[in-house]
C-alpha cells in the first residue's frame, strides 16, 4: 500500500520559508530580513552573514552538498552553476562553509548567454544577484538561491531583472492612488500572478520515434487523426490511470517545494492537460511556473512519457497556452480589482480598471509582443487562442456602468443616475462578467486573465509590460488628482476623458469571428500576426520612453533584446526547416518510394494474369505525382534555408525565415500528410497523430 502523503505536514518541507527562517534565525535577523522582503531594502552584510549559516545548515540537514544561484537568462529557461560547500583546512579535511557574501552575490561566466551585443564572448564577467523576496530551497541535493542576473557593466542580462524594477514601481504608483483614496495603512502594492499551465503527455518510446518532437519540440508532419476534439469527449472528462498517477506525484513535488498547486484537469485536446496554481506575488509565481515546467517534463520521464510545453505540438487540434491571471494587491489586503461593497470603493475600482484600459489600449503594442514567440504563432488567432489583435473583456454590467460614467446617463440596470462622487456611485457586485475565452483579455472577477501567453513562455515578460504600462497610467491620473481643488470633479472628468480616448480597446463579442477582423481595423487597433512583425514595437518611440521613464528597461537593453528575439525566432524556424527537409528527405521518400514499388509490383503480378490493375494504377499514378511534387518541395525548401541563412542583418533574416523559409516548410508539409494517408501504415517511417495522442 502506497504511503499517505500528509499535504499540510509536507507543504514546503523544502523551501527556506519564512516559517523555517522564524525557527532558525535570531529575532532581530528575522525582523531586518522581513524588512528587506517587505519594502525591498538591501540587506546589511553582517546580517547576510547569519542568514547564509542558517540556510546552509538546514539546507545540509535536508542533504544538499552543493549551492547554486538559479537565475533566468534570456534563453527563456533557467540556469544554475553549482559550487559545494566544502572549504580544505590545510590537513587533508574540509568543512562545510556558505558566507553572505557568496549568498547575495554569484559570478557566473555571461558569454555563452545571449545579450544582443551588450557582451562580447571575450567579456565573460556575469554577476547574480539574491532575490530575498523568493524564497530559496533544496532540490537534488543542492541549496537553490532564486538571483537576478547582470552584466559587469550593469545592464540586466535575464528576465526577472526588469520584473522587480517593475514591480517596484507599480506598487509607487498605485500607493499614490490609494493616498488620494484615504488609504495611509497600505506600504506596497503586489502584482500579483496565478499562471494555469497547458500541456500534453505522449509516450516517451513514440516520442523517441519523432525526430521533429525531439528537434523541435512539435509534430512537423501529421495528417489527423479520424477522431480529434470535435466530442469534446476529452475536455474535465475522467482521467486516465497513467496520467493520474503522474498529476499527483507532480503534485507532491510540488507542494514540497512550497509550489501552491490547485486544479489539474484534461483540456480540450485528446492527451492534454492543464495544472493551476493559486496567486502568489509575480517574481514568486514566475520563479515557481519555471520550477513547474521543469518538474513537469522531469517527472514525466519517470512515468515513461513526455511532457510537451510547445504551443501547438499537434495541428488540427488545440495548442497550449498559459493563462496569466495578474491583479494588484496591498499589503494591508485589499485586492485592488475587486469592486468592493461601497461606493467609495468602486470609485477606487473603477479608477484602476479605466488606469488599466488605458495601458491596454495605449501599448497593446507592447502586450503582444510580450507573448511572442515562432510557437505561440500558431495559436493566436487559430479558433482555439485569442486573436493577435489585443482587446479587452470586461462583461455587459461593466461595459454598462463604464457606458453609462461616459454619457452621464442613468445605470442601466435601473439603479440611480450617478456621476463619480464618492457618495453618488451606486454599489455594484463582484461576479460582474461571464466568461469569454476568445478574448486576449478578460476582466474575470477581481483579476484580469491575459489569455495569449504560450504555454513554453516565461511569464516575467508579459507581466513586466503589464506593471510597466499600468503604473504608467496610474502615474499619470495622480499627476492630475494630485493638484486638484475638487477631488471628485476631478475624478469625474479624468476618468471620462480616459473612457472616450480609450474605449475603443473593450470589445465583449467572439474575438474567432472575421467580423471582428474588420471592425478591429475600423478601430484602428494593431494586428501583429506574427512575431516578426511584433519585435519592432520593443523599440518603438513611445515604448522605448515608457520602460526607461521607469528605470525598466534602459535604451540599450532595449535594442539588446530585440537583437535576441529576432536572432531567437531565426534559429527556431531553422532548427525546424533543417528538420522538416531531413525528415522528407530520408525518411518519408523513402518509404513512399518504397510503397510506390510495392504497388508497382503488385499492378505488374495482375497484369501478368489478365487482369487490369485500375486501382494499383490509379494509386500507382497519385502517388507518383506526390512524390515528385514532395521531391520539389524539399528542393525549394532547402534552397530558401540557404537564403535566409545567407541573410546578415538580423531583422531581414528573421524576415525571410517568416516569409520564405515558414512558407516552404507548411508547402512541403502539405503534400506529405497527403502522402500519409495514401501509404500503407507498415510504410510510415515514424508513429502517427492516432499513436500519439490516443495511446498514452
């Protein structure tokens, strides 16, 4: 009989959290440490010192031999170099020492890791740096120190760098606002983050089979499947024993290493699945999502499986994404998108939500481009994501009280005329919208759930954009209530002014439909369809002023980041392309050519006895005409590889990797998975979509 995991005796066994800080720190380190986490000061050497030999100590108690600091460069996974404890005495023994120093500040070499162009390979010089507000913990016996990651010259080389910058910054300007509310017990505001995480399961010996699932992570080939998701059969439907069995020891891996895991449920896709957390402060929740996706595809090898984060590993069928469900609360516990049940604090309310609207309309830009990447192009806008084109959901009741603030009219719902005076605004309920799953973002209660993450993608980024752009906003409407004689005329005014320019960007209806295609450029609102042309917008004039106004992001590591991207998507499709032609070219031709024989003999042996062979000739002739076009096709794929790579300006490459390259790939594509379904199934060189998806 299997062990009983006791949850609450287990949570967080692993994790140097402030309950374990408490029980091994003296008083007055744990009160100057709960300092540094609450209001982000730096924290005194000497006490670094104390915290160092305690972490160390629990840490070689929970087996660990080894330290590292974990830190998320722009690969967009982790990384981490491990240095033990062990220090020589000089007469052949050791001892185990960790001081504040080698706590707070790592040297990892910078030159492997991209920088657009901010190192060059011969300046090597790196710097991590600790992240007190995330906590440590231990994992294969080493110690894991949650760090920012810098250059010797001082500009941010990883993706949560600028995630505290901005997370700072929003909480100085919102603290603004709630002074003007009357609110002087709040010290900081959190951006807050809940991140449900897609993704699929296939057995690793089919897996193993893929060259394309190996490579790139997805299917480069597949005809579909004669049964897919259109029973919806799959979707919160009973789950299977293997999958379950895998779901709760990822659970309890998780929940040792302190990781708040909630929901777990098969999604739409046959062989997908989804797992939720419960919200934790941005840095927090993306430090753990990294730690989620690493568990997840570690785990899964121990069941004999694969676990696939790609956005669209199977075509024809749902991809992956990630919700980013981002709110913002005080550490006096208020959650500042909930309505609240007074008229005072829907004014405060309504105040950040049009603050919001603004930021999403002014850089939707920016937003876009946060969530863009050569595998969540596949999904934006495919009848299963939202659209490329960012709008917001905020349901009928707010669109009616948002309507009705702007024309000055009566609610609609019947309740008192009112314009936004503190005693004037009429009281309206927390549940005030439905569901929309076709819109990018949707206003879901007291959150807003930005649905175009991909699955693979490190949430860092599109939360530091939605801080940067919101504090913006935030800024903004306090420069303006600040100086004003009548707070609520002002309030009144502000927030109308900012409905009209900006209502645009709220659109309630089926974000699928081409209709909304239309009525969006009537709008004048961006469709970037792909992530080529999304990158520009990170060093648009108005984008570039936004991140450096803050301190976010400076100018250079602005241009370093689209150089990365650009330079990013280009060895991804080349990667692919490179695959796709091998594949076609030493696999499917000759099995088809195979097959091709086959039949050939097969129509010659009836020949030879009289008998007319109309449907070997037929089929002879189809795939014959295939097979030269697939022939062709991997001719012309091969050749555009060649141009692109011979491209040198970064931009135009990625460019052609888009428009030539891409194009190439999906042709090549085409006449293949046509080719499947004509070639005898003991012919195929690698398993199907029907042995992938419905044999796990």
């Amino acid at each position: 009989m299997a062990e009983h995991f006791n949850v609450v005796e287990q949570f967080g066994i692993d994790v140097f959290n402030e309950e374990t800080m408490k029980q091994r720190l003296p008083k007055n380190v744990f009160k100057a440490l709960k300092k540094t986490i609450a209001e982000g000061k730096e924290l005194d050497s000497s006490i670094a010192d104390v915290v160092a030999s305690a972490m160390k100590d629990w840490a070689i108690e929970k087996g660990a031999t080894h330290y590292t600091h974990w830190f998320q460069p722009m690969t967009g996974i982790t990384a981490e170099k491990h240095d033990s404890f062990i220090s020589p005495m000089g007469d052949g023994t050791v001892i185990m020492e960790f001081s504040g120093k080698e706590l707070i500040k790592g040297e990892p070499d910078a030159s492997s890791f991209p920088s657009g162009g901010i190192r060059a390979t011969f300046e090597a010089r790196g710097y991590t740096a600790w992240d007190p507000t995330s906590y440590a913990f231990v994992k294969g016996g080493s110690l894991y120190i949650p760090t920012a990651f810098y250059s010797y010259s001082g500009e941010a080389l990883d993706k949560k760098t600028p995630l505290l910058r901005s997370m700072d910054v929003v909480s100085d300007a919102a603290l603004r606002i709630l002074k003007l509310f009357g609110n002087t017990t709040a010290k900081r505001v959190v951006a807050t983050v809940g991140a449900e995480q897609e993704y699929f399961l296939v057995n690793k010996a089919t897996y193993d089979k893929r060259k394309d699932l190996i490579f790139t992570g997805r299917t480069l080939f597949g005809a579909p499947a004669p049964k897919g998701q259109e029973l919806d059969d799959h979707y919160f439907g009973t789950i299977k024993d293997r999958v379950a069995s895998y779901m709760k020891d990822l659970d309890e891996h998780m929940w040792k290493l302190g990781i708040t895991s909630k929901t777990k449920h098969n999604e739409v896709a046959p062989a997908q699945h989804e797992n939720a957390p419960i919200f934790a402060p941005a840095n927090l929740a993306t430090d753990q999502n990294q730690l989620t996706m690493e568990l997840m595809k570690k785990i899964a090898l121990e069941h004999g499986l694969v676990c696939l984060l790609h956005e669209k590993p199977f075509a024809g069928i749902n991809g992956s994404g990630k919700h980013d469900n981002w709110s913002l609360s005080t550490d006096d516990g208020q959650n500042l998108l909930d309505p609240g049940k007074s008229p005072m604090e829907n004014a405060q309310f309504l105040t950040f939500l049009v603050a919001i609207i603004k930021a999403v309309d002014e850089y939707s830009d920016l937003l876009r481009l946060s969530v863009a990447s050569a595998g969540n192009d596949h999904r934006l806008g495919a009848n299963e994501a939202p659209p490329a084109i960012i709008s917001i959901f905020l349901g009928e009741e707010l669109e009616n009280v948002i309507e009705a603030l702007e024309e000055g009219k009566e609610y609609t719902s019947g309740r008192e005329m009112f314009n936004v005076g503190v005693s004037s605004l009429p009281n309206f309920p927390k549940d005030t919208t439905d569901r929309n799953r076709t819109s990018p973002f949707a206003f879901t209660g007291n959150k807003f759930e930005f649905r175009s993450a991909g699955s693979s993608l490190n949430i860092a980024g599109p939360n530091t954009v939605l801080n940067t752009i919101v504090a913006n906003s935030l800024s903004e409407f306090a420069d303006v209530l600040e100086k004003a004689d009548d707070f609520n005329a002002a309030l009144h005014d502000l927030l109308v002014k900012n409905i009209k320019q900006h209502k645009r960007v709220i659109f309630n209806g089926n974000g699928y439909g081409a209709e909304w295609l239309v009525e969006a450029e009537k709008r004048g609102l961006p469709n970037l369809k792909t992530t080529v042309d999304a990158i520009p917008a990170l060093t648009a004039e108005k984008n570039v002023k936004v991140f450096t106004k803050f301190g976010v992001y400076s100018e250079v590591e602005l241009h370093a980041r689209q150089e990365i991207n650009y330079e990013n998507y280009s060895k991804i499709i080349n990667i692919e392309a490179l695959t796709t032609s091998d594949m076609a070219k030493t696999e499917i031709l000759p099995a088809v050519m195979k097959f091709s024989k086959d039949v050939c003999d097969m129509a010659a042996s009836k020949k030879a006895l009289g008998i007319e062979p109309v449907v070997e000739t037929e089929l002879a002739n189809k795939t014959n005409t295939l097979t030269i076009s697939l022939n062709e096709k991997i001719d012309a794929l091969n050749a555009a590889i060649v141009k692109a790579q011979g491209v040198s300006d970064y931009a135009e490459q990625a460019k052609a990797y888009c428009d030539d390259v891409f194009v190439a790939m999906q042709s090549l594509r085409a006449v293949a998975d046509e080719l499947e379904t004509i070639v005898g199934e003991e012919y195929w060189p690698f398993p199907t979509y029907d042995e992938l998806l419905f044999n796990v």
